[in-house]
C-alpha cells in the first residue's frame, strides 16, 4: 500500500526531504482547475510533521477499485477520480471464484461490485462511492442547493447512463429499439436542459462558476452517447463548446488519451464475463 | 421562514412516498397537490418526470436530489463525510430493495407471485441481515451516529412495506424488531403511522392506470 515504516537510522536531513515530498505530491493531487482543497500548514517541530507525514500518507494511499475489467457502472468512478487527479488501482474480476471469494470475506456490504476501497472503507454503492469522492475532492459545490443542482444534474445523467449501461445486455431484437430511445432521450429529455443551463448563466460549468461533479458526469455521458449517435451534438453548441472545455483540461485530456484507465466501450467478451462471474441467469 | 414544501405527484406511493416519509420525521408540514398533468403541460419538470417538489425557491426534481436535501437540510445526514458515505451506503442498499416493492403491482399475477418470492428472499439474505448486523455491532438506537439519519427513515419505511407483502419477515431479526418499535414511536413518525397523515395506501390497479395513461405508457 506504499506505507513505508518509519526508520529510525535514517538521518533527519532525509525524512525532512521525504515529508515535503510526500506534502508537495499531496497538495499537487488537490490542485484542479484552480480551485484548492484544504492547505496542510506543515510544522517545523519533527514530531509533528511526523504525525502530519502519517496523516497524508493514509490519506494519499491509492483507493482500490474492484470490478469487471471494463466500463459498466464503475467507469463514473474512474472518471471522477482522474478529473480529480487522484490515482488509484485495479483489481479486476474475471472469474466466478474471486466473486464467490470476495463475498465470503464479507467485503462486498450487499454482494454487488462495485466495490472501491477508500480511506479505510470498503465502499459499494455506486452512488454513495461517487457522493463520497467528490464531497472529498471538492467537486460537490458550496453549499447545500448547489449540491441540490448538482445531485438533480447527476441523477439524470444517470438516468441516460444506466440506458447505455445496459445496452449490451439487452437481446439483439431489442437492441435497435434501444438505441433510438437512448438517442431519443439524450436529444429530447436530458441535452436540452443542460444546453439551456450553461446559456443562461453564461459560464464555463454547470454549477457555482467551478467545475463539480455534474461537470465530470455530462462530459461522460456525452462521449458515451457519441459513440453510438455521433452527430448528437450538432443541435446543441453550448455542448459542444462544453465538450471542448472540458477535454482540454489537463486532468480530462490525460483520462482521455490512450494508456489512462479510461477503458473501451463493452464487447462481447465484457458481457460473457459478467453473466459468468455473476452466474446471472 | 419557510413556505410550506409543494409536493408535486399522483395520489399514491410510488417515488415520492420516500419523501413524505423525510419529511414527516422531519416534522415538516407540506401541501401536496395532485396536479401532474398541469405541471408536466407548463414545462416545471427538469427532466418532464415526477416527483417534483417545489422547496426553497428551487422546483426539484430527482427522487434522490429531493431526499438528500431534505436531510441535509433537517439534519438527518451526518456532517461527517465518513458518517455521510455510510448513510448513502445503507439508504442505496434499502432503495434497491424498495424498487423491487415499488414496481410490484405493475407485474401480471404470474410475475407477482414471482416478485413477491423475490422480494422475501432479497429482504431477507441481502438486506435485513446487513442492518441487523450493523445495530448489533454498533449498540446503538441508530445505524449510524447514534441520532435518526435517513437511513433510519429509509428502513423503517422499508420494514413496513415489505412487511405489507411478507408479514413474518422480520422473524429471524430481533433487533430489527426493536428498532422497528423504537423508531415507530418517535413523535413524528408516530404521528406519521396515524390515520390522517400524509401517508398513502398501497399503491392499486386504478392509480396504475392513471399513470399509465399520463406519461403515455402502454
């Protein structure tokens, strides 16, 4: 987990280099967009910054996703913790055993992935994991109605990403319907109300002036629905000139370029593993 | 200050029965207006969907939204973002199982007696014993933080309703039991499980119709 013992043979000089290291790394993982997370005044007294040392290595410990090795419902979670410049590890399952396992160990609260191991907790629930990361990272607006905004915003797009979630699952006759409802919805249901969000107050994210999670979400959303409807934005320029805001900002633009832990659209292979691991009928 | 919250759906439970549960623990009074045709007509749904509930100058929409700023708001969501994650980790886990309940009467009675099989067997591997669990090892009145959160509401509503379908589900869980009687006499939720309260019947085959023919479903 990267905690390292602390020994006591290494000089001071040396342990001083490695606390403002590991603070620099910190601080630098909460720098997004401009906007900061809370500072950490460092103390000169040893045994302080040891215990500040501790503190941020706990809290710089990588989380741990565990899911299928595709998008499915944890591809939010990976997008919203690399917009937050946070990294983290992989654990994937491919086979029936490592579930069964996994559930036996009493790791997974209501049998279900995904699971993402955070700050002590074994987290599932893909909206409680979502909620917790960006309340932690400062994605979640200021006060209580700009989190309303932001929750009614993130619960549509769900709303739209569960239809392409399940998509593939769904049997090849009703694939076609599919398709054209999730076209249909995104064009006529949800794009429009984010269309007209950022036309009428004129700024560059959807809430409070400062990107958030809504941000995160639609940005996704939009690229999932591309790669089914690629001309879906030709209606909608605040969208478009959103879309290009968004990949250029240095967090997203690296999510979006190849070797990230973006992964591709889901393919046969992705379908088959998930009805095996999870032996659904 | 506040304006008396709008409530904005059908005259029965479906979505929006979780939120006059919140509100009710709250102790917050609210007007409920059967007015959906008008509101989804003039353009005030977000997403054209109900529940709708005008709060605080914002016409929210969102089931989950609603619920998290109504707790956020009347203190029943921790401060805590620790306490927080549990809370949304037990209220999704109880959702789940409330969404198996809440589209039950739209099922044939083949698939019902099927989903009612499901539900008692969902409620009673998955879900109580996680909860039972959770006030066993904590020793507590509350699944979390030693006060009513959400997700205290949220369980209580779903003890009750699966109950409706399942009377002898909590057979096997003892502190649940006591829960459900602690929680149950809480003066606003007492007030809540009286006649004449803001809570609606099961929901029945007429409301379906209703609904159907609203939103254009087949």
């Amino acid at each position: 987990m990267g905690v390292c013992a602390y020994n006591p043979k290494k000089s001071f000089l040396l342990e001083l280099g490695k606390t403002l290291q590991i603070c620099i790394s910190f601080l630098s993982q909460h720098r997004l967009c401009g906007v900061t997370g809370s500072s950490h005044v460092i103390s000169c007294y040893p045994a302080e910054m040891r215990q500040k040392n501790q503190e941020l290595r706990s809290m710089s410990e990588k989380p741990r996703l565990i899911y299928f090795n595709g998008r499915g419902r944890m591809e939010s979670v990976r997008w919203l913790l690399a917009a937050a410049r946070v990294e983290f590890e992989e654990i994937f399952l491919d086979t029936r055993e490592q579930y069964v396992k996994l559930i036996k160990d009493g790791s997974l609260m209501f049998q279900q992935v995904p699971l993402v191991e955070i700050d002590g907790m074994k987290m599932v629930q893909t909206r409680a994991i979502l909620s917790y990361i960006a309340g932690k990272y400062n994605l979640y607006g200021k006060d209580l109605k700009e989190r309303a905004f932001i929750d009614m915003y993130v619960e549509g797009i769900t709303d739209l990403m569960h239809m392409i979630l399940m998509f593939p699952f769904s049997p090849p006759e009703a694939k076609e319907k599919n398709l054209a409802l999730i076209t249909e919805r995104a064009t006529h249901r949800y794009f429009p109300v984010f269309e007209k969000a950022l036309k009428q107050h004129g700024q560059d994210f959807l809430v409070g002036n400062q990107v958030s999670w809504a941000d995160i979400q639609l940005m996704e959303v939009i690229l999932a629905v591309e790669e089914k409807t690629p001309a879906v934005l030709s209606a909608f320029p605040q969208l478009q000139a959103f879309k290009t805001r968004m990949s250029n900002m240095p967090a997203i633009k690296k999510f979006l370029q190849p070797g990230s832990p973006r992964k591709p659209p889901p393919d046969d292979h992705y379908v088959s593993t998930v009805l095996k691991v999870l032996a659904e009928e | 200050m506040s304006e008396k919250p709008k409530l904005h759906y059908f005259n029965g439970r479906g979505r929006m029965e979780s939120i006059r549960w919140l509100l009710a623990a709250a102790g917050v009074e609210l007007a409920e207006l059967l007015s959906v045709l008008t509101v989804k007509v003039y353009g005030a749904l977000l997403f054209q969907q109900v529940p709708m509930v005008e709060i605080d100058g914002m016409k929210m929409v969102q089931t989950r939204a609603i619920l998290s700023y109504i707790a956020g708001k009347y203190n029943l969501y921790e401060k805590d973002l620790k306490e927080r994650a549990w809370i949304d980790m037990y209220v999704e886990g109880v959702r789940d199982l409330m969404d198996l309940i809440r589209v039950h009467h739209k099922l044939s009675p083949q698939e019902q007696q099927k989903n009612l099989a499901l539900i008692g067997e969902k409620a009673a591997t998955r879900y109580f014993p996680v909860y039972e669990k959770i006030l066993k090892d904590h020793k507590d009145d509350f699944l979390v933080g030693n006060q009513l959160t959400w997700a205290d509401v949220q369980l209580i509503e779903a003890i009750l309703t699966v109950e409706e379908k399942v009377p002898t589900i909590l057979s096997e869980f003892p502190l649940l039991q006591a829960f459900k009687a602690r929680v149950s006499s809480i003066a606003t939720i007492k007030k809540f499980l009286q006649p004449g309260s803001q809570r609606k019947l099961p929901t029945d085959e007429k409301a379906v119709a209703f609904t159907n023919r609203i939103f254009n479903r087949r």
